[in-house]
C-alpha cells in the first residue's frame, strides 16, 4: 500500500556563500544564486529526514529537478526562505521531494512568494551508464577565453582549466575547485564542479546549437563518490537540441577515470530576451 505524502514545512536559514561568491556568478550582468546552491541547501534541509546528519548515504540519487526561478542575490537579506518536505514512499523506496520557496515584501504592502528549486532526493537507486569514450573533436579553446569573452564570471567561478576540447558529438574538460575551501564541507560534493561543468554544456551550446542556454532541471544525478574540493575531469554529452532547449548528459570522472558524479537529462534553455553567441563561436548551420 503506497502511503499517503505528508507535506512538512522547514524554515531554515539560507546557507549560501559568501556574499563574495555570490556576486561573481552572473547572468545577464546579475549577480544570481546558482543552481548547484539551491541543491545544496534543499539536501542539508532534507539530510535529517534521509537517516543521515553531517553525511549523506551514497550513492545519492536526485531526480526531477527544476530550478523554476533565478535567486538574485540582492534579494537574499530581503527574503524569508522555506523548505517544503513531501514524503512519498511506495514499493521500489522512499523518496522526499523537497521545494525551496521564497516570500518577499514588495512596495505597497504587498508579498510574493517564488519557488526556486526543487528536487526528488534517495530515491530508487539508478544504474549509472559511462560516458562516451569516443567523442570527436572539431575545436579547441581555452578556458580563460571562454571566461572572458562567452560566460563572463567573475574570479571563484572561473573553474574549467586548461583547453577546452569540443566536437559535435560532445566536449571534455578539467574542472578545479577555486582557493580557499569551502567550510563546512557541502553535502553534495564540491558545488562549483559542478556548477564548472554545466558551463562546459553552456559552451556547446553556444558553438552548436547557435544559443547561450541555462540549466533549469535534469532528470536524474546520481553522486557516488562527493569531493569537498580538488579536481575533475568532465565529459558532455548532447541528448537532443530542441527550439529554445538543450538536453545534454554530463559526468565528472576522478584520475582512473572511475564516476564520481552523474547528471542524465540536463535541461538547458536560453533567456526569453537573451543574446545570441559571438559569432566566432557559433556553427548554427552544423547544429545535430
């Protein structure tokens, strides 16, 4: 018999970067909370309610994830923050869904409520494919171009290093954690790896697709072996571009080339008014 869901509302203070960290993830020239953060925040909320406290049970799946809405971070002193735990069990396992809210008081009394981020996390466990060994390559550029001319982030989310290698059947790169570390330790692995990594996706996009895209949900991640802070390689892989949406798989591999972190159905998707790519990056007319 599948239990019925209990909804159970946390408030929680915001565990966010530094203000410093904040204001050097930009999107459209605005400082903005990234995504991996929200994650972060949604699994320390729900770790108590998972059978865990400082630690997580790995592997740790995710599933269902969608980041509805920018966090800007000029909102965040001016926000109250919610976690909204649902409980749905049924014969495969247990799963928690877990929704970030804010609340905020607008000019004129009055409030609006957004949701941010939410996610599905220990769900049933998820075989977690390889990632293609025989990606071509048509292009290379260097990180720090890629920084300075295609997502133009500030200095602690500059963190694919070396050159960057493209081809249209994907993209490969080194991911390094910026100086110092994190403390405490995140939950879910380094969040600017991953964060490295959909920028990665973003670039392929932006050659191939003809779009500068954004993530906004995936379909599963799967965390096997978290690192508080070091170095990854990362794979990209395009599933399908569709008209204003991206879908691509991603992995970051350890030295032996074992999987540490998977993310299947990433969804990618460009501003409503965004600007196109340099032209020097872009091959629309070879899009998949």
């Amino acid at each position: 018999m599948t239990p019925v869901p209990l909804a159970h509302p946390v408030t929680v203070p915001v565990v966010l970067p530094e203000v410093r960290d904040v204001r050097d993830h930009l999107i459209a020239g605005k400082a903005t909370v990234p995504a991996v953060e929200l994650l972060e925040l949604l699994l320390r909320t729900a770790a108590p309610h998972l059978g865990a406290g400082e630690t997580v049970p790995l592997p740790l799946a995710m599933s269902d994830a969608a980041f509805a809405r920018f966090l800007p971070a000029d909102e965040i002193d001016r926000c109250t923050f919610e976690v909204t735990l649902e409980y749905a069990g049924d014969d495969a396992g247990l799963g928690v869904r877990a929704t970030l809210t804010s609340r905020i008081a607008l000019a004129g009394g009055m409030r609006r409520a957004r949701v941010h981020a939410e996610c599905t996390l220990a769900g049933p466990p998820t075989a977690v494919p390889s990632p293609p060994s025989d990606l071509d390559c048509d292009f290379e550029v260097p990180a720090a171009r890629m920084y300075r001319e295609l997502i133009p982030f500030g200095p602690r989310f500059r963190n694919l290093r070396g050159t960057l290698r493209l081809g249209r059947t994907g993209a490969t790169g080194l991911v390094r954690s910026p100086e110092p570390p994190r403390s405490p330790p995140p939950l879910a692995g380094c969040p600017y790896l991953l964060d490295a990594a959909m920028h990665l996706a973003c670039l392929w996009g932006q050659r191939y697709a003809g779009v500068v895209a954004y993530p906004t949900g995936f379909a599963t991640r799967v965390l096997t072996s978290p690192l508080a802070h070091g170095e990854r390689r990362c794979i990209v892989a395009p599933r399908a571009v569709e008209p204003r949406r991206l879908l691509c798989d991603l992995w970051l591999t350890d030295g032996a080339g074992e999987i540490c972190d998977v993310v299947l159905g990433l969804a990618m998707s460009p501003l409503a008014a965004g600007a196109p790519p340099p032209e020097w990056i872009a091959l629309a007319q070879e899009r998949p």
